[in-house]
C-alpha cells in the first residue's frame, strides 16, 4: 500500500484538509474510500467523524436479543419436554423457572450480537498492512490518500499543507 | 496542571512496561496466598470433601459464603461503570477500567468456587446443560441451573465491556512497544487502525453492552439469592431477598472498588489520574449504600421478628444474642457505625477515609454473608435436627486465597494493560488545555462549535464533571 499523509494537531484543520480532498477527489481520481483518517480517540461534532455514525448495531443487538429467546424458549421446552421429569408438584414446562434461562439467554443473544457487529463492521481483527503513524498517539491526526495517483501527488501535498499541515509523508 | 495526550498517555503505560520491587512482592504475596489454596484443594481432592467441616445438617458454610461474596464483589464493577457510561458522567473515566476489571475476576473466582464445592470437580462440566448417556438434562426448576446460566451471561458480558475499551488502549501500546510486547499488542488490539467507522461502533457497541449489562448484573445477584429464597428453610424464604442480595451486592462492590482504587493510585503512582474527587463521589455512593443496606437488614429483621414464628426466631436470636451474636454485631460495625461517621462528614470522606471504610465494609459483607447462610441452616425446624459448624484449616486456606487470587489476578492484568483508558480520559479532557497550545494556529470552525468544545478549563475539573 502506498499512501501520502498529513498529520495535524487540531480537528479543525483535519477537517479542513479532509473537506479539500473530497472537493477535488473528482478531478484528482481519487475515490472516497482512498480518503482515510486515522486519530487516537473519537471525535464527535466534526464531519470527518460524523459521517460514519450511521449503524445498525442496536437493530442487529435487539434481533439477536430475540433469537436468544427464541432458542431459550425452545431449548427449556424441549428439554423438559424430552425428558418429562415431574418436579416439586411443578408443571412438566414451568413457564415461571424458564422465563429466567429464556430472559439470560436473550440478553446473551443481544451481547453476542453486538461483539460481532462490531468486529464485522469495524473490519476487526485485520493484520495485513494499513496506513498509520506513531503520531497519532501523542495527539495528531492523520489524514491521507492511499493509493494515490502519481499525477495527483503534488496537488495533494499542496491541499494538505494548505490545511495546516507542517511536513507531508508519504507510507 | 494540565497534561498533554503524550504525557498522559507516558504515565499510564508507565506501570506497564516498568515494574519495581514493591509489585514483584505483591505478586510473590498474592502469588503464595494462590499456592497455599492450590495446595489445599489437592488435600481435599485426594482426602474428600470430609476435610471440610461440613456436616449434618451445614452443607453450605465457608465455600457457599464466599462464592455469594464474590459473585457480590464483582457487582459494583461493570454494573457502576455502566451507570456511569449511561449518564455520561465526566468523573468516570479513571474509574472504569479498574472497576469492569473488578467484576471479571471476582466472577471468575466466583464461579470456581462452586467446582470446588463439587466433591469431584474433575466432573464439572456435568454442570453444563447438555443431555448425558442417560438422556437426561439438567433440571432447569432448580435455581442452581439459573445461577449457571446468570454467570456464564454476566461474565461473557463483562468481559467483553472489559475488553472493547481495551482495544484501542492496545493499538497505542503496540505502537509505542518492542520486542514480545509488540506482538502481545497487535494481537490484543486485532489490528485497530482508529479510523472515524471503528470509533463510532466501538461508541454504539459500549452504549449497547452498558444498556444490556445492567439488567444482567441485576439478575445475577437476584437468582443467586433465589439459592437461598426459593427453600422453604427459616429466614431465606423471603420475597425481600432478591432487592436485598442486590443491594449488599453494589455496597460491597464499590468498596471493593474504593479500596482496589487506593492502592493502585499508591503503587502505581496514578495520584494525578485518582484524584481525591473519585474518592467523594464513590464514598457518598457508598454512604448511600451503607444506608440502603441497614434499611434492608432492619425490615427484613423486623418482619421476623414481628412474624414471631418459632422456627425463625431461633436463627433469629442465634444471630442476635446467642452464638453468632459477636459476628452479627461486629458486621453492624463494619457495615454501618465504623462507615458512617467517615462517609457523612466530608472533612473525614478523604482518600484514606474512604479506604478505611471499604476495608470495613469488605469484611463486614463477608461476615453478613456467612450470618445468611450457616445460622439458618444449623436452625432449621426441627430442633433435634440442629447442630454447630466450624471450619477447617482446609476452607479456610480456600478463602484467604480467593483474596489471593483476586489480588494476583489484577496485578498481572495492571502489567497487562494501563489500568486507566487512556483513549477515554483524553477523549474527555480533550476540551480542557491540553490540546488548546496545540491549536492556537488555527481559527475555530463550526464543527467545533458544534461539538460543544468548552475553552481551557483545569484538568481536574474536567474529569470530575
């Protein structure tokens, strides 16, 4: 992977130079997929960020929320229904004892759910090679290309520097 | 004074990467605690469960004690960092980490215990539902089942509460680390790159689990009190039960929490992260407790006591007057009169103040514990039935190392991972002047507007928002 970046100390000049490359990402060929930026912790109330808000995450949680119960529903029934032991002058299917398994199991159903949502949706866990900086970590933010057009390199230097950005790298 | 994200990020990982002579005898302290335990379980694997001072008619005494202990312990850690999450409490943010950690081990310790408990221990996945050779499956009416599936739910969920915020703490040390470090991280972090996407399903993923893990610590310590409720033996077939295990469980989890606080701020010199201010938030959550607690102990003593039914009036008085009576009044110290005066009176709600009375308080619910369980079950009622309980070297080597153990288990996770979330704690002093010489250069635009970004504001303050 080959990638040309900036790093900035405030969001306000990320933002900026990330607004610069998706107005001139057209003429340049670059794709918005190629825009990449990458900061050591989340920051909400800036359009770089907020533009990757939207998720189905609670939809999906609450699905699986109910696919537990249904399988709690079924595995308690079954079960007891397999092997029809009368308990304590109970009912051979005690909805009152399986409404608890059937309650664990649905909030296991949504737990689970949510783990892999997100490890699918935020493309984890990948190992192969992807653009970052040691920077980042002691406040920067990196804003890049990958992949970028040798014709468009120096125009994209310009942009990011023109945001605010010190030195340009290339990955 | 103010930190930078580079110098915040230098002294948490700090007690990661460096270690001095005070934790390596932590550890051999903890460690040997641990070895003493191990050694008297494989006394009692190879004697027999005899070697106990179990007998008729106390089945459940020391090892049923402690595991209701642990599994109370590990309450306070996600369930307070949930509520904290929730109500996005700025103060939070040092807290959490220390206590979802909290919650893992005590669980696990909790849900070991249980094995020990089982005379043969090699066979405890009989415990798991599954149909065995004689086709027949665990009896789901019995609440012992419940607690499996309660445990397995709450642990699957803490963990991973405890994890997700981890991972991006872990990119940052992979980055920063060498050598086998550097792999331990690449792996723990599963390749976190900190793109904007993973920032926001990490955020709606904590959001769901801290919405999910609420009601589940919530039920864990009900079903473990319905151990008790759902047996029509005196003074455990209660209604109140349920709230009251709930209630005993978050009062000993937080100060667990204060106390484990305490000494991580002192041994791994996090006084600027651990401030003062944690301290009188969580001490007037654990005033709070402390009353809630001795509310529920007193209606449900009252309602014995008025009830004036023979067989539970004698648990009653052997709590109150007779034999357990030096146990009963010494968890009412611990538990009330000791905390009382030092969480009440803010000149006395300090650091050391509030360390003492979780020290209390930590043994107190262990003895309020012990005051549930082996009282009723020497009284049950047939009075000839009766009989007296005391303990072995055995259980009481197991117990002291379950302490061990907890102990041991957290310092290992500290040399693991920072015990405070870094990315966390700079998200929120982010606004504060951290960042503000950095930014001089350049004009704010809306999106900072937008945000919400408060101008320069000391450090503390932020974080105790």
């Amino acid at each position: 992977m080959k990638a040309l970046y900036a790093l900035y100390s405030d969001p306000d000049a990320a933002q900026r130079a990330v607004n610069a490359l998706k107005l001139s990402g057209g003429s340049l060929g670059i794709g918005e997929r190629q825009i990449v930026v990458v900061t050591a912790e989340p920051f909400d109330g800036y359009d770089f960020s907020d533009e990757h808000s939207q998720t189905r995450i609670f939809l999906l949680a609450s699905l699986g929320g109910v696919v537990g119960a249904l399988f709690g529903l079924w595995f308690t029934r079954f079960t007891q229904l397999a092997y029809p032991l009368p308990t304590g002058g109970m009912p051979v299917v005690t909805s009152w004892t399986n409404g608890i398994i059937i309650y664990e199991l649905t909030m296991l159903g949504a737990i689970a759910t949510t783990l892999i949502t997100l490890l699918i949706t935020a493309g984890l866990p990948h190992f192969g090679e992807q653009l970052s900086d040691p920077e980042i970590w002691h406040g920067k933010i990196l804003v890049g290309v990958t992949n970028p057009p040798d014709r468009a390199r120096l125009e994209l230097e310009s942009q990011l520097r023109q945001a605010g950005a010190a030195e340009v790298k290339t990955a | 004074m103010a930190k930078t994200a580079e110098q915040i990020r230098a002294d948490l990982l700090r007690p990661v990467f460096r270690s001095g002579p005070a934790y390596w005898l932590a550890v051999g302290v903890s460690g040997s605690m641990v070895l003493a335990g191990v050694f008297a379980f494989s006394y009692q694997v190879y004697h027999g469960l005899g070697v106990w001072g179990l007998n008729w008619p106390v089945f459940w005494a020391f090892d049923i004690t402690n595991f209701v202990f642990w599994i109370g312990i590990s309450h306070a850690g996600t369930l307070i960092s949930a509520i904290l999450r929730l109500a996005n409490a700025g103060w939070r943010r040092p807290v959490t980490r220390c206590a979802e950690a909290i919650t893992v081990f005590a669980l696990s310790i909790g849900a070991i215990i249980p094995i020990c408990h089982l005379g043969r221990p090699w066979l405890f996945f009989w415990l798991v539902p599954y149909p065995s050779e004689r086709h027949i499956w665990p009896n789901f009416r019995s609440p012992l089942l419940w607690d499996f599936f309660a445990i397995l739910t709450y642990l699957t969920g803490s963990t991973i509460f405890l994890f997700l915020p981890i991972i991006p703490d872990a990119a940052a040390a992979r980055d920063l680390a060498h050598g086998w470090r550097k792999k331990l991280y690449a792996l723990l972090s599963l390749g976190w790159q900190g793109n904007p996407k993973q920032w926001h399903r990490l955020e709606s993923a904590m959001h769901i689990m801290a919405i999910a893990i609420i009601p589940v610590a919530v039920s864990v310590h009900t079903i473990v009190s319905w151990d008790f409720a759902m047996t029509p033996v005196p003074m455990w077939h209660s209604t109140i039960f349920g709230p009251y295990f709930v209630c005993g469980a978050i009062f000993s989890g937080v100060a667990a929490l204060i106390l484990a606080m305490a000494l991580l701020r002192k041994f791994l010199h996090l006084e600027e992260y651990l401030e003062p201010i944690h301290f009188d938030h969580l001490g007037k959550l654990l005033l709070t407790m402390s009353l809630l607690w001795f509310y529920f102990t007193f209606a449900e003593r009252l309602t014995t006591w008025y009830g004036n039914d023979v067989a539970e009036m004698s648990v009653f008085w052997s709590s109150i007057r007779q034999n357990f009576a030096p146990l009963f009044w010494t968890m009412i110290t611990c538990n009330l009169i000791i905390p009382f005066p030092l969480l009440a009176i803010k000149r006395f709600r300090t650091i050391t103040g509030t360390a003492i009375a979780s020290t209390t308080i930590v043994v107190g619910m262990w003895i309020e514990r012990f005051l549930i369980i082996v009282p009723t079950l020497e009284h049950k009622f047939l009075p000839y039935s009766w009989g007296t309980y005391r303990p072995t070297w055995v259980e009481i080597t197991l117990m002291v190392a379950g302490f061990g153990m907890m102990a041991l288990l957290y310092l290992l996770f500290s040399k693991l991972v920072p015990m405070i979330s870094m990315w966390e704690l700079e998200a929120g002093v982010r606004k504060a002047p951290i960042y503000r010489h950095q930014a001089v250069a350049f004009e704010p635009s809306g999106a900072r507007a937008r945000a919400g970004v408060r101008e320069a504001e000391p450090l503390a303050t932020d974080l105790s928002r």
